[in-house]
C-alpha cells in the first residue's frame, strides 16, 4: 500500500487515523510538501489530477484511491473490523451526515487553493482571509455542537460509545480549528469527544504534529 499525504494536511490526519484503527500500516508513505506548492507538480498532477491529497494505492496493480471520506468508505468495505460506520442504516446515515459538516462545508473553505484565491486572486489581506476561515469553523464546529449535545444517539463518541468516521472528522475539524486559533470554547461537547478520541492510540500517533517534518506547534 502507497499513501500520499503531508503533515500539515486534514484530510490525511482522516485517511491516517482510519487506516491505523483498522490496524493497517502502508509499506510507503509519500510526502506532497503542500507549503512548497508540491501537489501542483507536474509529478504529483499525474498522480491525483485535482492536485489534492491524500491519495492512496492498494498495490501497484490498483486504481488511485482519492477524496479521503471515499478511502475511509473503501477501507471499511474491505477491512470491515474494527468497524468504523455502525450497523443500523439511520446510525450510518447520522455519521455520514456529521462526517459531511466537516469534510464537505467546512474543510474545503479552508485550504491553501481557497486560501492562496482570496489573499492572490482576489486581494484579501491576510486578516481578512483568516476571518474567513474562522468564520466557516465555527458555522461547522457551532452544527457539530449542536447535533451532538441536544442527540440522545451521541454517547462516549460521535455516535454511541464506537469510535466512527464522524469522530475521525471532528478529529481533523478540532485540529484544523487549532492551526487558525479558532475559539473552540463555545463547542463543549466537541471538545469533550475530541478529548476522548485523542487518548487513543490510532488518533495520537495520526496527529499532524506528531509526523516527521512536522514542527512542534504552529
Ligand atoms: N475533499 C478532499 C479535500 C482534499 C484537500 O483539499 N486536501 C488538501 C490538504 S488537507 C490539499 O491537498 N490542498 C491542496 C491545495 O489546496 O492546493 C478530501 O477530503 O480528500
């Protein structure tokens, strides 16, 4: 197995924490440095056309794996244990549904293309541009919030006592918020499963900061 991913990247944090929960370790980890601009090399563009990551290979006879919510999904299709999306089909779709928050409305507002267009393209001060993405943060972290508290399906985790996707996201959501300061007091029942997930070990050791290259904070 071939991963491509980055230390400072969120989307790999999801796809790494998946794969070491399911107790998969990739025979080779690839990194796009995404503060040189490495995912736009020609190199790279070969690889994942959308010159994103995390991209990951199955082995060098598979097709390229992309979109980190479609690997985790891949992953749990073919290495169902431990499960990472429950049993019942509502369970599924209320983890899905939280996992989308993050990884469909909030994340994509803050990534270095989205970053680079509003303070290159269109003229934003850097200020101004971090504004934005708090702002879009906190719209995610205030639904999370939200769903979570007021949910009876809510337990230890996201969804019951099970550790899922949807945990998997807020992981990535809390840490990302945390590289643009983002005030994370209001959000007291994220804090508390983020809290949860991050004593263990597939989440600790998929932690961005904890990857080589990495600086000791941002
Ligand atoms: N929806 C995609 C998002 C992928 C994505 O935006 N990855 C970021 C890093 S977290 C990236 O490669 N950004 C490069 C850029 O914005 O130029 C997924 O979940 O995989």
């Amino acid at each position: 197995m071939k991963f491509y991913g980055f230390w400072r990247s969120i989307a790999s944090f999801r796809v790494r924490t998946a794969l070491a929960y399911k107790g998969i370790k990739p025979d080779e980890v690839i990194d796009i440095d995404l503060l040189q601009g490495k995912q736009r090399d020609e190199a790279y563009r070969k690889v994942n056309p959308q010159m994103l990551i995390p991209a990951l290979f199955e082995d060098d006879k598979s097709p390229m794996l992309f979109q980190s919510m479609a690997i985790m999904e891949y992953l749990e299709e073919t290495r169902p244990q431990p499960p990472l999306l429950p049993k019942d089909a509502f369970g599924r779709a209320r983890v899905r549904g939280l996992s989308q928050i993050v990884v469909s409305d909030a994340h994509p507002m803050s990534v270095p293309r989205v970053r680079g267009y509003l303070t290159k393209d269109l003229g934003l001060s850097e200020e101004r541009m971090l504004t934005w993405v708090r702002h879009w943060q906190s719209e995610a972290l205030s639904a999370l919030e939200t769903h979570l508290s007021r949910d009876k399906t809510t337990g230890k985790y996201c969804h019951g006592d099970a550790v899922t996707i949807a945990d998997i996201c807020l992981a990535g959501q809390v840490v990302g918020s945390g590289f643009f300061k983002t005030d994370m007091k209001p959000y007291p029942t994220v804090m508390r499963i983020f809290d949860a997930c991050m004593v263990l070990d597939a989440f600790a050791k998929s932690h961005p900061l904890k990857q080589p290259g990495a600086p000791e904070k941002v």
